[in-house]
C-alpha cells in the first residue's frame, strides 16, 4: 500500500488511469480492501471514456462498493453482451445479487462469467469466479456444491499454471473431499498437491499431507444426515407482499402456522416477481432475530402469548440451507445446457468437417478430371507428332530407296555407256561424275546400312552381330547384295571386277554357312 500514492502519481502525471484500473483488477478478487483503496483515488471524471468509466465502477462493486441502482448494471450487461468487460459486469451482478441475498440469480450470473473466462482462457479470472460460486454454496451451507466448486477452482489454477493457489486451494479440498467420503478426488488432488509440497521443500507441509494421506486410509468406512423444521405466520406471506417499497419490514411477534417449504417459496416468488429487496430484508429480519444457533427453540403463538401450540424454529443456518436447492438448480440448469451447446458445438464441427472434407473430395476430383483432360490431350498429341514423325520416316525411307534406285540406275547407264562402248559415251561420263560426288560422301555406308535396317528389319544389324569377325568389305558386300544393288553397281562401290565380286560372295555365303548363325537362311537369302 506504500506504493499506491506513487503509482496514483505517475498516472496523474501521464493522463490517464489505465494502469491503475489493471492493478486494481488484478487484486480485486484475493484483496478487495486493497483494490477498493486503489479505486477510490481514482476521479471518474479523469477517465479517458465509457468503457474505462464502466470498468470503475465495476470493479468497485466487485470490490465491496454498495450499488444501489441494479438497472444500471442490467444495462451494461445489455450493452456489453459477451465483449469487453462481459465477465466484470457478471461478476459485479453476482457480488449485488449475494448482497441482496438472492444467490440463485448469483450463481447464473457467476456460472456465464466462469464460461466466458474459460472461453478466453482466462483461466486465473475463471478460478476466483469459482471460489466466488463456492462462497454462494457456503452461504447456504450447501456443503456438497461448495466442495465442487472449490475443486472447480483448483483445476483452473492448475490450468493456469497458479501453483502457489492451486496448492491453497488443492488442501481445503483434499480435506473435504477427504471427510466427505470423496476417496478418488481426495487421492487425485493430495497426488498434486503432494508434488508441489515437494518442490517447495515444506517439511510442514509435507507432514500435513502425510497425517492426510493416512487418515484417508482409515477413512474409507464410514456415513451421516439432518432434518429439521418450523412454522410462520399464515396471514404474513401477504402483509409482506402488499408492503410498499419504502416501507420497513417489521416482523411481527406472533408468527405461526406458515411451513418453512412455504416461506422459502414466498422467497422465490419474491424473487420471480423481481422483489429482491423485499426478499432480502425478510431474509435479513429472520437471521437478525433468530441467529445461528441451530438448537435454539422458540415457542409462538398466535396472539402473542404462550399456548399449547408450540412450533421448533429453524436457525438462520437451518433457515438459508433452504436455498441449497435453488442454487442446485442454478448448476444443474446452466450444466446442462453447457453440454447441449458443447453437443451443438461438436455437431457443428463435425459438419463443417464433412463439408470440408466433401468440398476437398470434390476439389481433389475435379483437379484429376482436369490432370487426365490435361493428359489425355497430351497423349493426343504425342500420339500425333509420333504419328507425324512415322510418316516422316516413312516418306523419307521411300525418298532414301527411291535416291539409291536412282544412284543404282546411274551406276547401270555408266557400265552399259562407258565399259561396254569403252569410254566414248557423253551420258557415261556425267554418270560416273555423279556417282563419284555421291558415294564419295563419309557416311555413304552408314546411310546404306540405316535404310537396310529399316526396311528389312534391323538385317544388317543383326549380320553385324551374329557374324562377328569378318572384314569390313565383307559387310559392305553384304550390304549392297541385301539391297539388291547390282553387279554394275557393286563393281563401283566396292572398286572391283565382277569376277572378283562373283567369287567374294561364293566364299562369304560359305563362311555364313559354316558359321550357322540364328538367321543363317535369310542371310544366305540376301546374298542372292
């Protein structure tokens, strides 16, 4: 608290309050003294705009501060929904609604608060909301929903990473749970705690937790339960209701023949009706005047005196253990319709998971109708240009046949106009110029032996292989004789006489022929 006047100072300095109002928030809910301090140094008029206005007068009432005018805090509700400062604002309602007493409205306010903390993973705020809704179930010694909620706040902070109030918080309820028979409870959260103690190095601590470990060995045994009742005035239930707001609730000494099940329904009709305040001060007026003594007797009548129609009277503990049920109500009602949203959320997620999942089916098939458009058209045209380049083939292996007919027939005009006329025959000797410019190109053979191959299937190939060994005039005599050349024409392209190109193909046809080779008939049969 030192640091407050200088904290207060460096904001004035700085124009605005911002800081402050975060400080102030961050104790509000373990220090309300501290914070209510803090705020009250605070002049509304120096806020920067209504949100900051609104979040201090929320966190003043969450501090302690009376609020008179509970319209107010019902419009901010209205005007903020689930946004910026949602959860303030139900808290601020729950702190009134415990003031006036009327703890089932606190608890549904409470309970979608921790929710919205939850959903923003304010997991710190959601736990002292939870300790909030454990002090409601306290108030009206709901021991049962006081355990839950405690140990609701005990997974928040474990879920926030708070270990110093989660082990805080983690004692009371291994204890209760302990006491109340809760043995799986007790075990899960003395394990956690237990772990904590041990890290912090605490004998004390330890040994508490060791007595605790015990007694919840020898513990797991034994049961236990109450009842009680009393009566009030029959003709109050309607004096209260016809009290005008101002008016003060006095109550009346001779109250009989009105059961306890039907005061706590007056309360709730009260309640329902929107008259909280009247609730509250009869509310007030029985715990003022019976107190908590819970084996207290009061003896009544009707007309004040003593008689023989005597009633036992609740104390205000007996009294507010009335409302257990209400504020059960209050869980088991926003319980359940948290699992139905859950339910709705997971239905909801599960659809747009099939929808996801069907649009991508439906983007993955398309994209394979487009891939096998994009290669069956591809496909189309390979099978075009392969098309395009066989007739190319085609075309130029007839021209390349076609061109040694040709160079065949110049061979035949120059042997026919030269060697048989001796020389003297113009058209011999342009032939024979032509036949020299031809055959004297480097890769004459090789195209020789590509158009064999391709018209014959690979022959000269295959000779080539299965007839290793032989001299290379050898496949070139071969050659020209598979072609079906000439005498005249070999004469010139091998540069012999015809006796001697008639005796090399007798000897070659004999060396295929004793070589047996695979294709040794069709080689025999190209030699002619």
């Amino acid at each position: 608290m030192a640091l407050l006047p200088a904290m207060l100072a460096g904001c004035h300095g700085g124009g605005s309050y911002s800081a402050v109002l975060d400080d102030a928030a961050r104790i509000v809910d373990f220090d309300p003294d501290s914070a209510r301090m803090i705020l009250s140094e605070i002049p509304s008029d120096s806020l920067s705009g209504e949100a900051e206005r609104d979040r201090l007068m929320l966190l003043s009432v969450c501090a302690g501060v009376e609020c008179d005018d509970g319209a107010v805090l019902e419009e901010m509700a209205g005007r903020y929904g689930d946004g910026e400062n949602s959860v303030l604002v139900l808290q601020a309602m729950a702190v009134r609604n415990v003031a006036q007493k009327n703890y089932p409205q606190a608890m549904r306010n409470l309970l979608r608060a921790d929710r919205l903390a939850a959903d923003r993973k304010d997991f710190r705020k959601a736990a002292w909301l939870r300790l909030l809704m454990k002090a409601v179930n306290d108030s009206v010694y709901n021991e049962r929903g006081a355990q839950e909620f405690a140990f609701r706040a005990f997974q928040a902070f474990e879920l926030g990473g708070d270990s110093t109030e989660m082990y805080r918080v983690g004692k009371d309820v291994a204890s209760q749970a302990v006491f109340s028979g809760n043995f799986d409870r007790a075990e899960e959260v003395i394990g956690k705690i237990g772990a904590i103690a041990e890290i912090k190095n605490d004998s004390a601590e330890m040994s508490f937790l060791s007595f605790l470990t015990g007694y919840l060995q020898s513990r797991k045994e034994n049961p236990g339960t109450d009842d009680i009742g009393f009566a009030l005035d029959r003709d109050f239930a309607a004096r209260l209701r016809a009290l005008g707001n101002n008016e003060p609730l006095i109550l009346p000494d001779s109250i009989a023949g009105l059961t306890l099940s039907g005061l706590h329904d007056l309360v709730v009709s009260l309640w329902d009706a929107g008259e909280s305040a009247k609730s509250y001060s009869l509310i007030k007026a029985l715990i003022e005047r019976y107190g908590d003594n819970p084996n207290r007797t009061v003896v009544l009548s009707v007309d004040g005196s003593k008689s023989a129609d005597s009633y036992e009277l609740l104390s205000g503990r007996q009294f507010m253990k009335l409302f257990q049920a209400d504020v059960d109500a209050e869980i088991r009602s926003f319980d359940y319709l948290e699992k139905v949203e859950r339910q709705r959320k997971i239905e909801s997620q599960r659809l747009v998971i099939v929808l996801t999942a069907a649009l991508l089916l439906v983007v993955v098939l398309f994209a394979v109708y487009l891939v096998s458009v994009r290669m069956r058209r591809q496909r189309m045209k390979v099978s075009e240009i392969l098309d395009m380049a066989e007739e190319l083939n085609r075309n130029f292996r007839k021209a390349q046949s076609s061109l040694f007919m040709t160079f065949s027939r110049l061979c035949d005009v120059y042997y026919d106009g030269y060697v048989k006329n001796s020389g003297s025959a113009k058209g011999a000797r342009e032939a024979l110029r032509a036949i020299e410019d031809f055959s004297k190109s480097p890769d004459f053979f090789m195209e020789l032996e590509d158009c064999l191959d391709n018209t014959r299937s690979g022959l000269m190939a295959r000779f080539r292989e299965q007839m290793p060994g032989l001299r290379e005039d050898e496949y070139k005599l071969f050659l020209c004789n598979a072609l079906g050349l000439s005498v005249p024409t070999m004469t010139l392209l091998l540069d012999e006489k015809r006796e001697v190109i008639y005796n090399r193909r007798l000897r070659l046809r004999a060396k295929i022929q004793a070589s047996a080779p695979a294709d040794c008939e069709r080689f025999v049969e190209s030699l002619g």
